[in-house]
C-alpha cells in the first residue's frame, strides 16, 4: 500500500530546529541583563546575592518598653517588683546616645537601637511609675527578650539568594532593606509559533 504521507520524524524535527537557534539557546542559557529592583518582581535571578552589611546593623527593640540589663530584673513580680532609675529615653531614628549600667533603664521605642550594657527590653505593660526617675518592673525579662541582635536577620557576607531563583516580593524587601537596588537577572525568553502544513491558507 502507498504511504500516503511524508512525515518528519519528532528526533528530525527537534534537529532542525535546535541547529536554527541561537548558540546561547543551544547551550540552554539565556542573556543576562541588570534590571532595576522595582522591575524584578517574577524574574529569576542570574547571581548569588550576597548581604554587603548585617541587618538589622544595630540591636533593637520590638517593643515600646524600657531597655535594661536583664539580671536586673529577675524575679520581679506584682507582689514584689524591682525598681530601676530611668537615665534617658532612646529616640526612633537616632542613636541610642545613653548606656544602661546596673539598676538603671532607659525608655525605648519598638524599632529604637538598644543602648550599650543593655540585653533586653521589659514591656510597658510590665512596668509602672514609682517617681518622675524610677519605675517598677512587675515581670522580669530574659535576656535577649523583646529585642532583635545585630545581623539576627541578615549577617554581612550571607548568600540572600541564589542564582535560579523566581523573585517574590518578600525577596525584593530584603534586597532593598540591604541597599541592594539593582540586580542581574536572566532574559525572558522570547517565544514563537510555527504553523506548517499546506491546510493552512490565507483567510481570503
């Protein structure tokens, strides 16, 4: 019986195609291009990214509290607080500009740079005035409680993000949280369709 049709086999096909495209195709990569981070949202990233500085790159507060030493608060309670002198107040955006040494505290704002000799942060809610210098502890803290150390987050010279990555928009925040405003991603892909066949004709 006579073949009815010629037919390209897949493998011939694939071929053909594959010896028209571009070297860099061929050899499965795609250009690279540096981009601006508002633009990178869903593109994938061509390098590692490593953090140029610690984040956060000072100790803080997570709480709107007094800053203290920690051991100065233990077994502070309702029934028998601890009284510590209030020596400053730490601004949010400044430096912390006072150092906390035994019995003293200074008021922090959440966000606000610990004070040098601080290691925690006793929350408002656990504390109460006794005089216009002194407050009361009512709950003592551990330390490291209610603050963040510097570099928790991020650590200078820690790989972000590795290459290949799809860049979400949590991504994009630390990139930019680190100064981080351009990066190198790869090229989208171009694609085409090709329609063979002789049943293919002009619409007219």
């Amino acid at each position: 019986m006579p073949e009815l049709f010629r037919l390209t086999s897949l493998q011939e096909a694939r071929r053909r195609l594959e010896d028209n495209l571009p070297q860099e195709l061929r050899q499965g990569r795609l250009g690279i291009e540096a981009i601006p981070l508002t633009g990178a949202c869903g593109r994938v990233l061509a390098e590692d990214i490593i953090s140029p500085v610690d984040l956060p790159p000072f100790g803080r507060s997570i709480m709107d509290g007094f800053a203290v030493r920690a051991q100065d608060t233990f077994g502070a309670t309702d029934g028998l607080p601890g009284q510590l002198t209030v020596i400053g107040e730490v601004k949010m955006g400044q430096p912390a500009g006072v150092s906390i040494t035994p019995g003293q505290a200074a008021k922090i704002p959440t966000g606000g740079m610990l004070p040098d000799g601080a290691d925690a942060v006793v929350m408002v809610e656990h504390t109460q005035p006794w005089d216009e210098n002194t407050i009361e502890v009512v709950r003592g803290v551990a330390p490291g409680e209610n603050i963040i150390r510097v570099g928790e987050d991020l650590s200078k010279g820690e790989v972000m993000l590795r290459a290949g990555r799809r860049l979400r928009p949590q991504d994009l925040g630390a990139l930019a949280g680190v100064g981080i405003l351009s990066i190198e991603v790869y090229r989208r892909p171009r694609l085409g369709l090709l329609s063979t066949g002789n049943e293919i004709i002009p619409p007219d």
